[in-house]
C-alpha cells in the first residue's frame, strides 16, 4: 500500500511511520508534504497514492483547501485535533478521521477498513464523493455561529437585548420570557426547541423543557427528589426551577467543564 503523509509537525510524521511499520498491513510511504501547496504540486506531478494520511490543521491553512485546487483520487485518512464528538458523523466509507497522536490500534483499524472497502465494487474511486464529504466536514468544523443578540418589546419600542446580558430563559403558559441580569423581563419570539440552535452551550444549558439558564446565573444547586436538582437562580424567579432526571448528569458535565 502506498501512502502519502500530509502532515507539518516533524515529530508527527516520524510517529506515523513508525506506527506505520508496525502494523500487519504492508506499506510503503511514497511521500510527504506539509502544506495545501506543496500537497497539491506533489498531488500533481506523482502517480496517485493508493491512501493519504492528512492532517487538518497545516502551515498555510486548513487542508479541506487541497479539494479545491486539484482532484484527489484515493481515500483520505484525516488525522486531527479536534473533538471526537465533532467528527463521529465522519467515519463512512471513503473519509476517515483519527485523533492525534494517533494510535497503532486506531490506525490499523482505519487501514483494515480500507482494504475491505477496495475489494469492494462500492470502492471505485470514481464513485467516491470525496469532494462533497470534504466540504460536508468543513462545513462541520466551522465554528458555529450563536445568536448575539435578541430584539424584543419593552411598552411601545424595540430593544436589542445582548445575549450574554441574559440570565435565563423560560416557558410560562403559551409564552416564553427572559430574564437579564439586572432582572428585567422580556418576551421572546421562539420555541424553546428553537432556542437551542441560537445558544451557545458552553454558557447556556437546557435543564428541562422550560428552561435554559445561563452558567452565570446559578447561585446554588441543591439535590432534589427523584434524583433531580433544584437550582437557585439570579436574579430570583418565584418558580421551581429544576434539572430533569435525564440531564442531571450532563448537567453535571458542563458545571464542571
């Protein structure tokens, strides 16, 4: 099997080879470049690599710019950084990612995986979607954008609310409010389902079907029955705000992060 690396940390690329030679699948690397240029020239004037190893993150950007600039023929093998979670929707059948520093066991599993693919009729690299799948993950590893600002009534004006100047958000009957920190309240033209697209949730958590609250906004947490929580919010609301059984423990995780 012939491999190309794609990768701008010197040490990274001594650690896949020797990673590489002790697996029991039998590889050659026939190259390595560490950026989107020298990538594409090699790309351009070498015969096709039966897999490339690529790093995501390289000197001049962000390898998905490979894709743009010339066809990649075989199957890719990202390694990364970044969360597993943000990438698990990844692993399907001509794209790849792994965590680094990577692994002998996940990169034998990623090489086993590509050899039953192109023993397959479905690994016909003209049937491969690279460039779609590469800007499908591109797309995904883009920091998500989160609503910076609500604008709501306040008597006869319209006033923009800054996001982060909200304690809380909540339903009460058909309609949902929130609470700034300096205890002023609004109505708020979303669902709560809607909500959750526009937050950011490293600063808001949803702790039940009626409530959201700010990280910043918790002065007290304190067991409740049926294994839940019961929080003490600020500014005060003289509702039972409390953490459902099914987030207690994701609950949990993000106070603690």
């Amino acid at each position: 099997m012939k491999i190309l690396i794609v990768e701008d940390e010197d040490l990274a690329v001594k650690k896949l080879k020797k990673v590489l030679s002790e697996l029991t699948v039998p590889s050659e690397v026939t190259g390595v470049t560490d950026s989107i240029s020298s990538t594409v020239l090699w790309l351009e004037t070498n015969p096709s690599p039966d897999l490339i190893l690529m790093d995501i993150e390289l000197s001049d950007g962000q390898s998905f710019a490979i894709f743009d600039q010339t066809i990649v023929k075989c199957p890719v093998i990202f390694t990364t950084s970044y969360d597993e979670y943000a990438l698990k929707a990844f692993k399907v059948n001509s794209i790849d990612y792994l965590l680094k520093p990577v692994q002998k066991e996940e990169l034998q599993l990623a090489l086993d995986k590509y050899l039953q693919l192109n023993t397959s009729k479905s690994a016909n690299a003209a049937e491969i979607p690279f460039n779609d799948l590469v800007k499908e993950l591109h797309k995904k590893l883009q920091p998500k954008e989160y609503r910076k600002r609500f604008l709501v009534k306040q008597a006869q004006k319209l006033v923009s609310i800054p996001t982060e100047d909200i304690a809380y958000f909540y339903s009460d009957g058909r309609l949902n409010f929130f609470k700034t920190k300096d205890n002023k309240k609004f109505v708020v033209d979303y669902t709560m389902d809607e909500l959750e697209d526009m937050l950011d949730g490293e600063k808001y958590f949803r702790i039940s079907r009626s409530f959201y609250v700010s990280i910043h906004s918790i002065a007290q947490i304190n067991d409740y029955f049926g294994n839940r929580l019961i929080l003490h919010l600020k500014p005060e609301i003289d509702k039972e705000v409390v953490v459902s059984r099914e987030k207690v423990s994701d609950f949990k995780k993000w106070m603690g992060k």
